[in-house]
C-alpha cells in the first residue's frame, strides 16, 4: 500500500505562536528547528513513498525548503491538522492508499511507532483511522497529573474497548485512578500519541463533517470521528527505551531538549 506522510504545520498557534520554527539543541549542540526534527522523523520511518510539509505560512514554507522538505502551500481555513492533511492529500492527487498525520510538534516519534500504526490500519479494514497509544509508566502519569494541577494542557489521554476500538480521549487524565505510582511502574494510564493514519475515503469526507460539541471542549481534532459514529483503532506502541513527550507549551523545551540529551539524539 502507498504511504504519505504528511507534516502539517501553522505559525498562529493558540499556546505557542510560531511553534514550528522553535528551535531545539540536540546532544551533539546541533540546533535545529521543530519542523526540521519532526520532519527527520518522518525520513527514518520504513516502507513510506512521500513525505511532505503542508502549510499556509510562507515563513515555514521558506525555512522547510531551506532543509530539503517537499511543501505543499494549503488554506488558511483549515480548523486543524486533519483538515489540512486532506487539502494537502487532494492536492497532490489523492492517490495514496494510507495518509499519515505526523503533527510538527512531535520530534521524539519513533519510527517504529508510524510503522506499527499503518501496520494496524492495513490489517483493519473496517477502520478508517488509526492512531497509536503507549502505556504510560509512573514518571510520565505523575508529569502528567502536575500538568493538570499547575493549569497546563499535557498530553492527552486516550480509552478504548477490549477490541482496541476508541472510547474516549481527553487532555484530562482519564481514565480515573487514585493510587500512586513509582516512576518506573506501569500504570493504567494510555498517552495518546499524536500521529494519525487515514483511509483516504475517510479523510477525505473528514472537513464536511459537522464539529461536535466534544472536539469543541477539548480542543482533539479526533473527536471528531467519533462524535460522527466512526471508529478509531488504537494502536498499542512499545517504547523500547525511548522517551516520548510532544511539545505543547514553552515550558515542554526543556523537558524534551533533555530528553534528546538523555537518548543521545542528535
């Protein structure tokens, strides 16, 4: 099946404007921008045809050519990535069999997370999106649940059924558990990763769906899909090792710039 993976990017984010050109220093003292990080990620996955930043600033267009990245130049309608993943899509034909949504603020993805995530939408045919999960240890719960307490938007969580069909995600954290946990201890807690891949039929008809009053409240694109009674497969990632953290406030720079020293990422 053909695979494209598509970088959406604006600069007039709501939390952190211009987000996609803050810059993050590696191990090696090597600085690089979070588009030019999350697109990297998106090169080191197997077994994809296309990558592609999709945008409708000229500043991110500029600065992605500047690294060697293919832009396709989209509306500034769009509500939100999904959106522009599907004008991005159209634009370049539509041909592809599955369309990868790897959100710009999440450099630390490993590629093994996309692969295994379209290695889940191929073997169900029944779902039109996907999108992976990853058990949360102590550590990330507990930073999660400061989060909450401080006022801050974390990450997302995610339910789901005993067939891995979604139930619910929310920036809160869901779902409720009053015990404590080490930092190295596996909890019940599942993080959302922000990685998504679509059937084309499905995001093709994703924009005319009506906005519900979920995706209002909390802000998850995703929702969408299910307040429209269709299903989301999760797809369970493994860490192995690795740290995973995505970049939703100023404050998360430090935190994920220490994680890439930690790992030794470049």
């Amino acid at each position: 099946m053909s695979v494209l993976i598509v970088i959406p990017a604006r600069y007039a984010s709501t939390r952190y404007p211009g987000k996609p050109l803050a810059e993050l220093t590696g191990a090696t003292g090597k600085t690089r921008t979070l588009i030019e990080r999350s697109w990297r990620a998106a090169c080191d996955v197997d077994g994809v045809d296309r990558v592609v930043v999709a945008t409708d600033d000229d500043r991110i267009k500029e600065a992605a050519e500047g690294f060697g990245a293919e832009v396709v130049m989209t509306s500034t309608e769009c509500a939100n990535g999904t959106e522009r993943c599907a004008e991005a899509h159209a634009a370049l034909g539509g041909n592809f069999e599955v369309v990868v949504n790897l959100q710009g603020d999440a450099p630390l993805t490993p590629p093994w997370f996309i692969e295994d995530l379209v290695n889940g939408l191929k073997a169900a045919p029944d779902m039109g999106l996907a999108t992976p999960v990853l058990r949360c240890d102590g550590a990330t719960l507990n930073s999660l649940l400061q989060d909450r307490r401080e006022g801050r938007v974390g990450g997302t969580t995610a339910v789901f059924a005993a067939d891995h069909s979604a139930l619910y995600f929310s920036k809160e954290v869901i779902p409720f558990q009053s015990g404590a946990y080490e930092d190295a201890d596996d909890t019940p807690v599942f993080h959302h990763v922000g990685v998504y891949a679509y059937r084309p039929d499905a995001l093709a008809a994703y924009p005319d769906w009506p906005v519900g009053p979920l995706e209002t409240l909390e802000g998850l694109e995703q929702l969408r899909f299910l307040e429209n009674g269709r299903k989301i497969l999760c797809v369970v990632v493994e860490a192995r090792g690795r740290e995973f953290w995505e970049l939703n406030n100023p404050q998360d720079m430090l935190k994920i710039e220490s994680m890439m020293h930690k790992m030794g990422l470049e």
